[in-house]
C-alpha cells in the first residue's frame, strides 16, 4: 500500500491543529455534531471507530493527552505526536509514505493508473483523502472533487466552514471599533443552536458560537443571537416606576461587556419604556438578527463543507457505489464536524471504514 503526498511531509494539517496541540478527538462524539446534506451517513463510520479507539491508539504510543474542554482532547506537548503515531502506524502495516508526489492525473483501466509530476503509481483500489479547500497555502488542492467529477459522482457544493464572518457595511461601522470584545451567546440558524463565545474582530463576528454556526450559514440568510443567555435583562426596569434610557444601559452590567452594551442599546432602543415595549425590547436582546455580507473564505476557514455527495457512497466502506475500487475519506466527503475534535474523529473513522474494506 502507498500513500502519495505532494508535500514534503504527510499529516502537515495535523501539525498547525488546535494551536499546535492537536485537538485529535472529542469524548462526546454524536452524530449531531456533524453536518450533511445526508445528516445518517456518518453514523455507521462514526460506531464502528469511536473516540475510544483512537484514543487507544494514543495510549498505545504513550502519548500524554489532556481533555480541555467540552470533551475536547489535545496533546500535551504537541502535534507532531499524532504525525508520529501515524507514520509509526504505517510502516507497523508496511504502507509506504511517497512525499513530494503531487497527483496530476488518474485513470482507470484493469487498475487505477495515478500519475504524479514525476512517476506512476498503479493499484487495484484508490483511496482519495485529498481534504478540503481550506488553507491553500499549505498545499490543499481541488483534486479530491476533480476526481469526483471525472468518475461521474455528484458533489455538494462545497463552502468556507467553520469560519469568521464578515459584518455588512452599516454593521461594520457600528461594531468593529469593538474588535477584541467577546462575550458568551447562543448563536442560531437553520435549527442548529451553539452556546459558547463571540468574538468581535476587525471585520466582523468570531470566537466559538460563530465559527460553529458559520458552518450553517446560507449566503443573505440572517443569524439569530441570544445576547444573554437565560437572562431577563430588563426586569428590574420593567419593576421600577422610574425609568429611563441609562437604566436600560445599565441592565446589562454584568451580562455584556460595557462598551458593548452602550452601542448595542444605542442601535436598538426600546420604542418607549412602556412594559409592552421592553418585553419587546427584551425578545431583541435574545434574537439579535445579523446578516453577515460574507465569511472571511477559505484563506481561514478550518474546514470546507460541502463534498462527494454521500448518496455516492456506501456508508459502510466509503467505496463508491459506480466505480468499485474507489473510495472517499475524510474532508473531501460532504461530512463536517463541529469544532471541537469533530473533524479528526470523522477522519480516522472513515479511514477505519475504508480500511477494513481493503
Ligand atoms: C488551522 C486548522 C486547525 C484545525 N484544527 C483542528 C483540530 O484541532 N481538530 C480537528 O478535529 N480538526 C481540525 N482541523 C480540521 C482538520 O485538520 C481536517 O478536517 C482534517 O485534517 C481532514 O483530514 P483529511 O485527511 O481529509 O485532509 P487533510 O488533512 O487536508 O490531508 C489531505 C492531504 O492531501 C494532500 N494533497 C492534496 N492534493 C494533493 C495532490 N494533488 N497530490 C498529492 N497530495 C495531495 C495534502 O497535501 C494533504 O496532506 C483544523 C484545520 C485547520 C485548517
């Protein structure tokens, strides 16, 4: 078995993860946490390799590991252990690695016929594991879907995924004096709800909630934000007789950040002070609607959505349905994971289902 990578070294994405950490699975693995136009496909791959068993391996090779957050596992010293493990894991099967072999081609006679800038390499089965679109500086390419297409399967359109947001113009004037300020929302769109951080940044919307909820945005669409959680943040006005602007302000001391609630407030002032209208004001304060104009692409998107439709896949073996001996791993397919370990967890797991059909 061969292993082709155009770059130098195989595993380079694993290097720059998770801060260079490695956040390699997460303990709370579910299918929910994975997006798909096919939201049951992963499920069998997903059962048959679950966090424990590559957490098996990372005991295997003595790795340290510590759970950060949320079930998140990251390295203690660094990434290149998780490298290390799979290379060790590939001459313990006697894979071999090719690095500098940039595919440029691949036919299909008898064998699959895979052409690099320099050698040809054939093969009765063709694993594709090319990843997404995402970081093109580090060597991701289009490969994966041109091969797709080449052998007649259908593709998801693919998109930036977990991945900043760009406010609209008016937006951008109002909140980016702010980059740097972040605070705890529940982020919703398209029925998928996150609660975690925002971020505001120097062009628009980031931090955990946002880049989670990235993944569902639909270009124009709006995103539904809950500035404070569980939160009435208005009951003490609405009890007071006297009341006023700076009181409203002053309600959310303690829930938002300060310079953040004072523009927030500005923008969007309650019609009057009547209760009809601060229970209205309320509802705002736990739907604030915001229609990025974009996300800030692939130059920093960790993953891309979209991919080889999974309805060309058995969600067995990853093995294509038309063309026997072919198979899709990994990114390149229409599975995204939530952030958090997601991403790897679907990684080894479709790899394991591929594996086991070789
Ligand atoms: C900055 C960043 C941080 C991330 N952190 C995490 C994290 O902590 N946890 C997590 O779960 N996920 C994380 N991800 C996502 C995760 O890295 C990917 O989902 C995962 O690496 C996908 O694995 P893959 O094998 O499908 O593709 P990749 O890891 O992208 O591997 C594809 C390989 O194919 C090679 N290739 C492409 N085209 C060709 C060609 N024409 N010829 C030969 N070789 C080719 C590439 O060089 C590459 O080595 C992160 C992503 C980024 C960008």
């Amino acid at each position: 078995m061969a292993v082709l990578e155009r770059s130098a070294l195989a595993g380079k994405k694993i290097l720059i993860s998770g801060g260079g950490r490695c956040n390699f699975t997460n303990i709370h693995c579910r299918p929910e946490n994975f997006a798909s136009a096919n939201p049951h496909f992963a499920k069998s791959a997903l059962a048959r390799f679950a966090p424990a068993d590559f957490i098996a391996l990372v005991e295997k090779h003595k790795i340290p590991y510590h759970e950060k957050t949320l079930g998140q596992l990251f390295c203690d010293r660094s990434a290149r252990d998780i490298v290390g493990l799979l290379e060790s894991e590939c001459r313990e099967a006697g894979v071999r690695v090719f690095p500098n072999q940039r595919v440029v081609e691949v036919s299909k006679g008898p064998e699959f016929a895979v052409r690099t800038e320099d050698d040809e390499y054939r093969g009765r089965v063709l694993v594709v594991a090319t990843g997404g679109l995402s970081i093109p500086k580090i060597g991701a390419t289009d490969l994966g879907y041109r091969l797709a297409r080449q052998f007649g399967l259908k593709i998801q359109p693919t998109r930036p995924a977990l991945v900043p947001l760009v406010f609209a113009q008016n937006d951008q004037k109002a909140y980016c004096e702010l980059a740097g300020v972040s605070m705890e929302v529940i982020a919703s769109l398209n029925g998928a709800s996150f609660r975690e951080r925002m971020l505001i940044t120097h062009r628009g919307l980031s931090g955990p909630a946002i880049l989670q909820a990235s993944t569902y945005w639909e270009s124009g669409k709006p995103i539904g934000i809950d500035l404070a959680p569980e939160r009435d943040v208005t009951a003490r006005v609405r009890a007071a007789t006297a009341r006023n602007l700076s009181a409203v302000q002053t309600a959310f001391q303690g829930i938002l950040p300060k310079r953040f609630a004072e523009l927030w407030v500005e923008r969007n002032q309650p019609e009057a002070l009547t209760n009809a209208a601060l229970e209205k004001f309320e509802r705002a304060v736990h739907a604030w609607s915001v229609t990025p104009a974009d996300t800030e692409g692939y130059e920093k998107a960790e993953v891309t959505a979209g991919g080889v439709d999974t309805d060309e896949l058995s969600s067995k073996t990853m093995e294509s349905r038309k063309v026997p001996g072919l198979f899709f791993i990994g990114e390149v397919v229409d599975v995204t994971g939530h952030l958090g370990g997601f991403n790897f967890q679907w990684a080894w797991a479709s790899a394991a289902a591929a594996a086991r059909a070789l």
